[in-house]
C-alpha cells in the first residue's frame, strides 16, 4: 500500500447538535475503514464481517468500530 498525504485537519463548525459531531465522525471512520478494506481486497458487504472489519480498522489505527459504523461501512462498500 502506499502512503497518502496527510491534509491538514479543518476544524468543524460550531454551533451544531451533539449528534451531528457523532454522525460527521462516524462517517468519516466508517469510509476510512472502508477504503482500507477495499485495498485489502474486500469488494462486497458479504465479505465484510464484523470480525474483518475490526481487524482492518486495527490494523489502520482506528479504535474498534461499534455495531453501527461496521453496518455504514457495509452499507459504503459497492
């Protein structure tokens, strides 16, 4: 795999409900452990378990996504 460049963090806009800060990053997670995913070659939602999908977000340095981000996760693979 190669190394991307990482972007400066923008900060997100004040004034928003708690629960869109959690949905915003929950999404975020959710594609980046989906794109890592799709490098390691899993294509579709069935190949995506709970189990492979906490070992890539491991293996990425994400904490271990809850029930909710694995289901976004399959619901983001094509």
């Amino acid at each position: 795999m190669s190394t991307l460049p990482v972007l400066p963090k923008k900060p997100l806009p004040p004034g928003r409900p708690r629960e869109w800060y959690e949905t915003h990053n929950r999404r975020l997670k959710a594609m980046r452990i989906a794109i890592a995913l799709l490098d390691t070659g899993v294509y579709t939602p069935e190949q995506a378990h709970n189990r492979r999908i906490r070992t890539v977000a491991a293996r990425i340095g994400v904490h271990p996504p809850s029930l909710t981000t694995c289901r976004l996760v399959r619901a983001l693979l094509p």
